[in-house]
C-alpha cells in the first residue's frame, strides 16, 4: 500500500467501520433476508429493486412522478419498474380520480398479496432479531437509528440552496383523499413505517446514475 493509502482518512474510516456504511450494509442483509423468503412463497419473479416501487406505494396509489420523489429515482427508473411489475401482475395503471390526465399505478390482489407476505416476514426478522439481541438493545437500535435518520435531515435542510436553485425539502407524504385502489385499509404498517424502506432524503439518500444502472439490470 502506497503512504498515502496508509494516512488517507479514507482507509482509516474504512478500518474501524463507517456508520454510513454500517446502516446501509443493514439494509442489504434485511434485502437478502426478505428475499429470500419471498422466493420460498412463490414471489421468486421480485427483484430487490422492485423494492423502491412496493415500499414508496400507499393505498391511494401513486403516480410515477411520486413514486420517483419518494424513492430518489428517475421518472424513466421507476417507469421501467413500474412496467415490469405490470406485466406480472402485481400493478396496474388506473386513471386517476383527481386529474383526468393523470394516472395512478395501484396494487393489484396479488400486489397486495406480496406486500402483506413482506409484513409477515418483517415481523419474523423482528422475532429472530429479538432473540439475538434481547428486546431492550433491538428497541434501542431502532430509538436511534431513526434519531440518526432525523440529524441527518436536519443537517441536510441546513445547508445553503444552490445559486439560482431554491431548496425544497420534501416529505414524501402520501396523498390522502379518495381512493382509487382496492385493499386500500391494509397497507402494512411494519412495510411502511419500519421493514426495509429508507427514509425520503433520509438515511438512503439520493441513489446515484451507477446504483439506477444496477436496478435496472436487476429487474430485467
């Protein structure tokens, strides 16, 4: 290794363990973990990148536009996404009853279907994750965890918009009114609000040109 390798706060970081890296190496192995067990009930034609689409979709549905904002994706990213969960049968595209123009892509029963086996299995890793760690330090992991989420936000908001370009933080909200989707009263909480999804803005953070690449071939 050269002397600069050597001193590089990189390699330093790299050595004792990176936070960033710890959280996100997390969310990869609750991927795999889900993955895996959705493969065993028969959703084996899910990718982990069709992840971004059943993690950001409510019960309202969600236009592609939305969809994008919520899981920092390209509208063409998330369009390719949404086509391939089409044609097997887990969305479908639906005019939407506040805009002519506008369509919602909504789950379908077996949409929900996959959503709900997700829950249960979230609930498992909860359990098996309880009995390894005890109940006391799993509740205080995730205590933190979404304190780390919150700082980073904050710390985010806080930096100067670019010249010419007003900074807008965005909530990732879900639209409320009407439902044009079926099932509507039964997203899963655990998917939602815990499970694998990652925080608008938050934790994840904007996903880059390379990691959309690799999202795309995964889903092909």
């Amino acid at each position: 290794m050269t002397s600069r390798g050597e001193t590089s706060g990189h390699t330093q970081r790299l050595r004792r363990g990176d936070l960033g890296i710890l959280m996100r190496t997390g969310y990869y192995r609750t991927m795999e973990y889900v993955q895996a067990r959705l493969e065993q009930l028969g959703f084996d034609d899910v990718r982990p990148a069709h992840m971004a689409i059943f993690q950001n979709l409510g019960p309202e549905g969600a236009r592609i536009g939305e969809l994008a904002e919520r899981a920092k994706l390209t509208n063409q990213s998330v369009g390719y996404l949404v086509d391939y969960l089409e044609e097997h049968g887990y969305v479908e595209r639906r005019p939407d009853p506040t805009n002519r123009r506008a369509t919602l892509v909504c789950f379908t029963e077996r949409g929900w279907d996959e959503a709900d086996a997700c829950a249960k299995i979230l609930d498992q890793l909860d359990e098996e994750l309880t009995q390894r760690m005890g109940a006391e330090r799993l509740e205080q992991l995730q205590a933190l965890l979404a304190e780390a989420t919150a700082a980073l936000q904050a710390s985010k908001l806080a930096l100067p918009a670019p010249r010419g370009r007003p900074q807008v933080p965005t909530s990732g909200r879900m639209r409320s009114g009407s439902s044009a989707c079926s099932r509507g009263d039964r997203l899963p909480r655990r998917l939602v609000a815990r499970g694998v999804r990652m925080p608008a803005g938050g934790v994840g953070g904007p996903v880059g040109a390379a990691e959309e690449r690799v999202a795309h071939r995964r889903a092909r």
